[in-house]
C-alpha cells in the first residue's frame, strides 16, 4: 500500500481522534469511513423530489401547523408541556 503523508492542524487532528471508534482505529480506516459516509447511496427519486417540493410551497404559503397546535389536537397536552418546560 502506498502511503501519504497529510499535515493537519491540532485542531483537526483532535477532531479526527474524537471521532475514532476505537483508539486502535488507524487513521486511514477513520478518513475512509467517514469519506463512505459522505456518499448518499440512496438518492432521492423523482417522487420525493416532488414530495418535498410541494411541501416548500405549503410552507411558502402558510399551510403549516406548529407542533404544539397538533399536539394539542391529538389530545397529549401533558407531552406539549413537557416540551416547552
């Protein structure tokens, strides 16, 4: 395996360890993972394009409802106020 050498602030090298899952975990293994996990291997389709564009409009139009209203509709009021104490 060829190797690199990268320089890294202290910063970042301290962020890199924090986000090891284990303290054995090499460096290659943390950057390559977390490089897989900046992939979405699941895209969006056509329809939740659409979905999701049709809400943006509701939103722009004020068809919304607070969570607290639709708690209340639903009956839970203990659970709204939990929420907002």
């Amino acid at each position: 395996m060829a190797t690199t050498t990268v320089q890294l602030r202290s910063e970042t090298k301290a962020k890199l360890d924090d986000l090891k899952i284990h303290p054995r975990e090499t460096y290659d293994e943390l950057v390559s993972r977390l490089a897989d996990a900046a992939y979405d291997d699941e895209p969006l389709s056509d329809e939740e394009i659409e979905e999701i564009r049709s809400s943006e409009k509701d939103i722009e139009a004020g068809r919304v409802r607070s969570l607290r209203e639709i708690m209340r509709n639903l009956g839970d009021d203990r659970a709204i106020r939990s929420l907002v104490e």
